[in-house]
C-alpha cells in the first residue's frame, strides 16, 4: 500500500489560514505559524466583540432614555418603573429612537409613567 504524507490537506489547511490572514501586518500575513496564533487571536476577538456589541448598544439606549427624561424632569429609574407600573411594554431601543425622533410622544409617555407612579 502507498504512503500518503497528507500534502494536499496540509496545503488546504494552510492556504485557508492564510486567507483569513490577509491584510495582517507583517509575518503575520505570510507565514502559517504566526498567522495561526494571529487568527486564533481575532477569532476569539471577533466572538467577545459580539457579546460586547449587544452590551454597548443597551448601555447607549439607556443613555439616551436617561437624557431624555431628565429634560422632562424625571429620572430613568422612575420613568421605567412607571412605565411598567402603567403596563407600557416597549423596549429600551423604542424608547430611545422615541426620544429622538418624536419628543413630543416621549414626554406624553413620562407623563403615563408619572400617571401610574402617583
């Protein structure tokens, strides 16, 4: 039976891992060792950053809602919790493109939240 070295998949296996390399600087676009390491690093980079976007974009929906409702006079924390008190359900990213795009509509929602608070 014949020997088989495996060079055609070796040679797959590398030139996948190159190309996901590519634009690297460097070694680290050229030579499969360090554009392994290198692609092992932005993959698992790639995979936080997901999770992280989810989180930033919440935290900048918050932002937005507590800015808004200081200008109506109220706080985040009340403005929610009349909200739900008044059995309004609408998300946080709602809420936020509300504040901006229509003021008038948000402050007509602090004053349902008020409402249900008193």
């Amino acid at each position: 039976m014949a020997r088989v070295k495996g060079a055609m998949a070796t040679r797959k296996r590398h030139k996948r891992v190159l190309k996901l390399a590519k634009g690297y600087r460097g070694a680290k676009s050229k030579l499969f060792r360090t554009a392994k390491q290198a692609v092992m690093k932005s993959l698992s980079y790639a995979y936080i950053g997901r999770k992280q976007k989810k989180r930033d974009f919440r935290r900048l929906w918050i932002t937005r809602i507590s800015a808004a409702c200081k200008l109506n006079g109220t706080t985040y924390s009340k403005f929610m919790n009349g909200l739900k008190k008044a059995e309004i359900n609408m998300n946080r990213k709602m809420l936020s493109e509300i504040a901006i795009a229509d003021p008038a509509a948000f402050t007509e929602l602090v004053e349902k939240a008020n409402a249900a608070l008193n």
